[in-house]
C-alpha cells in the first residue's frame, strides 16, 4: 500500500466528461489499496476567462480582491470532482487550500507556502476518504487571507502536501506523456525525458518549459520529493524527477546528457533605457528603480558607449505583466538619471537550451548560434550560465529557432510524434 498524491491540471478537468474519466482513474488508485491525496486546477482556462472578467471591471484590480476571485475556479472544480468520485462508491471529500492547512506569506498573486498543517487531510485518509484539495491556493498565518501561488501553483501544492505527508510520491496528471526535450505543441519529433535530475528540471521550469512549475521543483528538491509527470489520458509511464539520476549517472550506471533539452517562453518584455551616462553608479541607479517597484529581471546587455557622447544604452528582459510598473517608475526618474528615452517591446522570444553536460564540452555556444543562422534568426541577447545558453528572438520567429535548435542538437525523437492529448496551450 502506498500513499499517493495526484495532480490533475485544468486540462485534465476542463468538462464533466474529463472529470469523470478521472475520478474513474481515482477511484481505481483507491480500490487496488493505496491511500490517495488528489490536487485540483481550475477547469480548462477558466483562471484566464477569471482574468480577463476582472481586467473588464478594472484595470488594476485590487490584489486581495483578484486572489478571491481566482480561488473560484479551483473550489469548482474541487467539489465537481468529490462528487464524480462518490458516484463511482468511493468516499471522497474535498477542501479548500484554506481547510487543507496551506498557509503562505501574504503576497497576493505569487505567495509562498510556508507550512502545511495537514490533520485534516490525514483525518479524510484515515477515514478511509479520498482527499480533494483546491490547488493554487493558500491562507495568509495571521489575517486568514485566502492568498494564490502564481500561475501553475497547484504543481507547487501538490509536492507541499506531498512532503507534508511524507507521500511516497508526487504524480502530476497533465496533457502530454511527461516532460520532453521540448515542448510537444511546438516540436512533434521532441523525445520523451524518462529521468531528469531535480538541477536540469529547475532549469528547463526556469527557461519557461512550464510543464512543471519552478516553485514546485525547488520545494520539491529541498524536501526530497519524488515526481512522477504523466499524462491522464493515456497509461504510458512519464517522467521521473529525482536526484536518483544523479546518483545513477555518478555510479557509471548512466552517462549524464549533453543537453536535456530546448525551453522557450513568450511572457518576457525587452526594456532599453536610451542614451544613459556611462559613468560609475547609472546602471545601480536604473536596476534600483527597477527592483524599488518590485520587478524581477532576467538578462542584461549593456552597449559600448559611443566615444563621442559618452553616452551607452543598457537594455533588460522582465515580466510582461510588470512592463507597465517598470517602466513608469523609471519615467518618473529620467531627469535624475539622465538618460534620453525608454523604449518598450513585448514581442520578443527566448529560447534557452539547457543541460548539465554543457559545462565540460566546448563549443554549445557556437552550435547554437550556427543554428540559428542556418534558419536566418537574428538573435537580439545572448546570456549564459554553467548549465543553460539563452537567446531573445523576434517573438514570431521562435516556434521555428526552437525545431532549428533541436534538430540541431540532435534530440529529435525516431520512434513517432509526441502526442499532446488536450488543452490548448495557454
Ligand atoms: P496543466 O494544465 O496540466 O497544469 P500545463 O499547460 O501547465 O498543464 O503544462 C503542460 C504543457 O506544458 C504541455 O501541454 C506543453 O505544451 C507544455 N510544455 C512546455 N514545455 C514542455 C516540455 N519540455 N515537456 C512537456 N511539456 C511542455
Ligand atoms: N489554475 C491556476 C492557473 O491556471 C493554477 C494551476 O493550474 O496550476 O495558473
Ligand atoms: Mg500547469
């Protein structure tokens, strides 16, 4: 007998057709004997169709106010599925994060969980219940504000109750078979990963492969938790994330990869703050702003300057959905600062390639960019780490640089397409 936590995403519950197909899956789980902790998101988009309603009504919602409205869908799908369970003879009860124990910080809209007091799940179990918790959603330790975790929470709730429980492991019901050298919806020859490290995981979640989401991974690492990615709509056998990897590849039983494979992401912006003063202490100025309205940056160029003026431009990728913050705060400075304008561009790309073998070869770089020039992309930033190249592209040319990329490395699978089984890709 084994103790189990299970993850549907939205796609997995997006009608009532789906829901019962997974309670089916539930229920069987339970009757071969094992003790079953379900996760839940949101039906289909419905998080997004919350949005937009919001972004209708205002267009800076209250944050408070937009993580009550978001719990919603989860508390839907939450009791929909309880129900479809116990239509099948199994007991089943559902809660929300708040009646789960989830307790975060009070950051609404990418809160953190900080504890989960699980007696009431551990109670519906030893009844002998199936437990149902709402994804994606917590309570504040103090003021019993209901708080969200940022887009994909319900990943990062299910290894927190699942390390909370001590489960014996994690498993994430999704779209596609598991996580793959890149994502199926863009390259149908991507290669299903059957072990992946939890390091090259953070990377792949962090590149924007968002299959998994980060916060998940990193709780999941720290509290030793093992993942299991699979689909629900077929019995194939997914991915493992865990650091056993690690410990096969240092017992010669498996040879690390080269590279795990290609992530792209279309929600960063490209900020360029135009004409800057190239002396000591401007770009500490600018990123101060930056970090003054709470935005987090990701990569940074920063232009020679021109003899001439002594003047340099430094251009910075961020959040899409914080372009409006950023930039405002650094209107409201340019007379101090000093530099002539700002320009803004949310069409831009990035496409990272990642892999933990990278480190001891030579020569990633070079392929990659060779790549890219063979499919006539023009690459705008380049920024690297030990483990990962990342490049921004024109938004509209990054479907074709991540198949070029792929191929280029040769992960391209022989044996059949990826299936992606539903969802729409939002
Ligand atoms: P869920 O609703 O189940 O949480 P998500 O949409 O959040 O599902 O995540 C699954 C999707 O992640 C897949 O449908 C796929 O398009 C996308 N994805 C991106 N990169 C990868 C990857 N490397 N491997 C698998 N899926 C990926
Ligand atoms: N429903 C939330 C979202 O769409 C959480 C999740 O699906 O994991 O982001
Ligand atoms: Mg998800």
């Amino acid at each position: 007998m084994s103790l189990i936590v299970q993850k549907y995403g939205g796609s997995s519950v997006a009608d009532a057709t789906a829901i019962k197909r997974v309670a089916k899956r539930i229920a069987e789980a339970k009757r071969a004997g094992d003790d079953v902790v379900v996760v839940v998101s949101a039906m289909g988009d419905t998080t997004d169709e919350l949005l937009e309603l919001a972004n209708e009504i205002s267009p800076l919602p209250p944050l408070r106010e937009m993580d009550i409205l978001l719990t919603a869908g989860e508390r839907i799908s939450m009791s929909l599925l309880a129900m479809a369970i116990a239509n099948l003879g199994v007991e089943a009860q559902s809660f929300t994060g708040q009646q789960a124990g989830v307790i975060t910080d009070d950051v609404h809209g990418r809160a953190r969980i900080i504890d989960v007091k699980a007696s009431r799940i551990r109670q519906a179990l030893d009844s002998g219940a199936v437990a149902i918790v709402a994804g994606f959603q917590g309570v504040t330790e103090h003021t019993n504000d209901v708080t969200t975790l940022g887009r994909g929470g319900s990943d990062t709730t299910a290894v927190a109750i699942a390390a909370a429980i001590g489960a014996d492991v994690c498993e994430i019901y999704t779209d596609v078979d598991g996580v793959f050298t890149a994502d199926p919806r863009i390259v149908p020859s991507a290669r299903k990963i059957d072990r992946i490290s939890y390091e090259e995981m953070l990377d792949m979640a962090a590149s924007g492969a968002k299959v998994l989401m980060l916060r998940c991974v990193e709780y999941a690492r720290r509290n030793g938790v093992r993942i299991h990615v699979r689909s629900s709509f077929s019995g194939r056998e997914g991915t493992l994330v865990t650091d056993e990897h690690a410990d096969a590849q240092e017992e010669g039983q498996m040879e690390q990869p080269i590279i795990s494979g290609v992530a792209h992401d279309r929600t960063e912006a490209k900020v360029t703050v135009v004409g800057v003063p190239d002396v000591p202490g401007t770009a500490a100025q600018i990123f101060e702003v930056v970090a003054g309205a709470d935005v987090n940056i990701d990569m940074i160029v920063q232009n020679v300057s021109a003899a001439s003026t002594g003047l340099t431009d430094i251009s910075f990728t961020l959040p899409a959905t914080d372009g409006q913050k950023a930039t405002a705060a650094l209107q409201a400075v340019q007379g101090s600062i000093g530099f002539d304008s700002l320009q803004y561009d949310d069409t831009i790309g990035k496409l990272s390639l990642v892999g933990a073998g990278m480190k001891s070869h030579p020569g990633i770089s070079a392929k990659l960019f060779g790549a890219l020039r063979d499919a006539g992309i023009n690459i705008e930033m380049i920024s690297t780490s030990e483990i990962r190249v990342s490049v921004i592209t024109r938004s509209d040319q990054l479907d074709d640089a991540v198949r070029a990329v792929h191929t280029a490395f040769d992960l391209d699978s022989s044996d059949g397409e990826a299936v992606v089984y539903g969802g729409t890709g939002r």
